[in-house]
C-alpha cells in the first residue's frame, strides 16, 4: 500500500550540485539517512547523495566516487546503477560501463572490486548489452551476503529477442531469463566477498529488473519495470526466497534450457500501476501518476517480523525537465 510521496528532491541542489539521475538507494547507518547514486554523471565527477527522512527528506551532503589514484570517475568511466552499505560503513557501487562492482571507503577512494564473470561483460567482450548490466544491488542486513542482478539478458541467454525494456524503450521479444550474483562474505576474496553462485529469475515479459534489494539472508525484493511511450512507466515489485539455498545456474549456457526448479519462484508484493494516487502530479503521461522511472528501492523489515515492511522507492529523472526525483514510500508484508 502506497502511504507516502516526496518530491522535495526534484531539481534541488546540495554542495552547489543540482541532485538528479538517481537509481540505487540503500539506508545508510553511519549518516542516520539514505544514500543514492547519481547515473550518468555526464561531465561532472561521479558521486553519491544523502539525505535523511523520506517523507520529508533532507539533503546532507555529497561524495565524489573516485580511483584508486584519487582522480574523480566520470561518465566516460562510470554509469553507477547500485549502492549498498557494507557492515564497516563503506560502499558498494554498481557500474554499467564494464559492468563493476567497486567497494569505496567513507572518502570515497575506491579500495577494491568484486570480481564479476568475464561473460557479464558487455559486447563484444562479453554477452551483456550496454546499459543493461548490473542494475540491482544490495547487501543482506547480516553483511553475509551480496547481491548484484543483471537489468537485461546476456546474448547466450536469449532465444528470440531481446525484452530488455531499458529506459525509455519498450520491450520486443520473449526472453525474459535475468542472472543475479551472489556473493559470500570472505576476507580473502577480493573486495571481501567470493562469488558463490547465480540465481536465474524470470521477468514479466517487457520488463526489466530496475532494482533487487535484500530483506535477510536468501530473501530479496526484486523491482521490475518498463516504459512505454505515450503511456508511461509501470512498476512491479516481487519477493524472492531462498535465494541462498537456490541452484547455482552458472554452468548453463541458455537459461532457456534450465530445469523449471533451477529458476527462482517469485511472489507478488506490489503493482504500483494499482497504487491511490495520493494526488501526486505528473508531466509526462502515465497510467497513474504516483508512477516515474523508479529504480532505487530500500526496505526496512519490521521489529520482530511483526507488520508490514516499508519499501522506500527513489526515482531516476534522467536529469529531464518532464520527469520527477521522487520518492514513494510503501507499507506491504513480506515473507
């Protein structure tokens, strides 16, 4: 149940930079709020923003990504999908361009990088297809666990098309099979966390996983979405469980030949198509418009597991003057 909307973001500035191009969102203890990554940093630095209270939120502050060598990432170098906060307080952030999983430290200097299967690489290196690489990213509330899901389908994986959805394109085809990494926690490793195994999931057909947030070990939200032009976008949101126990489907070629069982279930959580509107505005046509181009997604479990959890979705505006940095806030109960 959709309970709350904030567009206090929208166009606003923090540190003399304008915040739009939002896409990942985790909670952040260390700073008592949120952080976001910016996509697209065009000509400025690559950065992160925070800011507490979703239903009235705040700008704290910024964070430039940067080297090893401390040069400031940019857009030639960078497209940060995901962000996730590790247990010691530092930083996980997803990049299409590679695609990369990099840990940064409270500075913002990067210090390591998970390690990523040569075939997620995008083409003609590997199979993905640029823009569509890891977009979904999370840290399950123990640390044990991280999660990096791929946003469209690797070549070797699609059967007859492609239905990537990707921003402001709809889809055409009928694969619909998507690979998440999972990673253990492991000192040794680099970054401090080994690949362990892949989850295959299954997206509606034309959609695209916008977002996969862990709510305990093995359990995940997983953000779906499309656009359609002259219509809009549409938002669904889905439970996934066991997904530490799941097979590991990294040894099949064509997810399109794996067994049903190999293939994660998922249960409906919610439609936001369906959402009330709660008289939010719109300037861009849209089925319901509560609705824009959410692709950040933080969930808070409830104490003890009793109620509903709060799901806090943030939008990426593309830094478009007809889209909306927004940020919904949803009451639903998860398994």
């Amino acid at each position: 149940m959709a309970v709350g909307f904030s567009d206090a973001l929208d166009k606003a500035s923090v540190d003399g930079v304008t915040v739009g191009g939002l896409s990942g969102l985790a909670a952040d203890w260390r700073s008592g709020g949120y952080v976001a990554v910016q996509d697209h940093s065009g000509t400025e630095p690559a950065r992160l923003f925070f800011f507490r209270d979703p239903r009235h939120p705040r700008l704290t502050g910024t964070l430039t990504l940067r080297r090893p060598d401390g040069t400031p990432y940019d857009a030639a170098s960078f497209d940060g999908e995901g962000v996730a906060v590790l247990p010691d307080g530092r930083f996980l952030v997803s990049s299409e361009t590679e695609p990369s999983v990099r840990v940064f430290g409270r500075d913002g200097r990067q210090v390591g990088e998970l390690a990523v299967p040569a075939r997620f690489a995008v083409a003609p290196a590997g199979e993905a297809t640029a823009n569509a690489t890891l977009e979904g990213l999370s840290v399950s509330p123990s640390g044990r666990f991280v999660y990096a899901a791929m946003e469209g389908t690797l070549a070797g994986d699609a059967q007859t098309g492609d239905d990537q959805a990707r921003d402001g394109q709809t889809g055409g085809g009928q694969t619909s099979f998507r690979r998440i990494l999972v990673y253990a926690a492991d000192s040794g490793a680099p970054g401090g966390y080994r690949l362990t195994r892949q989850l295959g999931y299954r997206v509606d057909p034309g959609n695209r996983i916008a977002e996969a947030t862990a709510y305990g070990d093995g359990r995940l939200v997983v953000l779906e979405a499309a656009f359609t032009p002259n219509v809009g976008n549409t938002a669904t949101l889905y439970a996934v469980t066991g997904a530490d126990r799941a097979p590991d489907v990294g040894g099949i070629a064509d997810l399109a030949t794996a067994p049903t069982v190999d293939i994660v279930a998922k249960r409906p959580v919610a439609d936001l198509v369906r959402c009330p509107t709660l008289g939010a505005p719109s300037r861009e046509p849209q089925l319901n418009p509560l609705l824009d181009n959410y692709e950040g997604l933080a969930v808070a479990a409830p104490p003890a597991g009793h109620g509903p959890a709060t799901l806090t979705l943030i939008s990426d505006d593309n830094l478009a003057a007809t889209q909306i940095t927004r940020l919904l806030t949803l009451a639903a109960p998860l398994p």
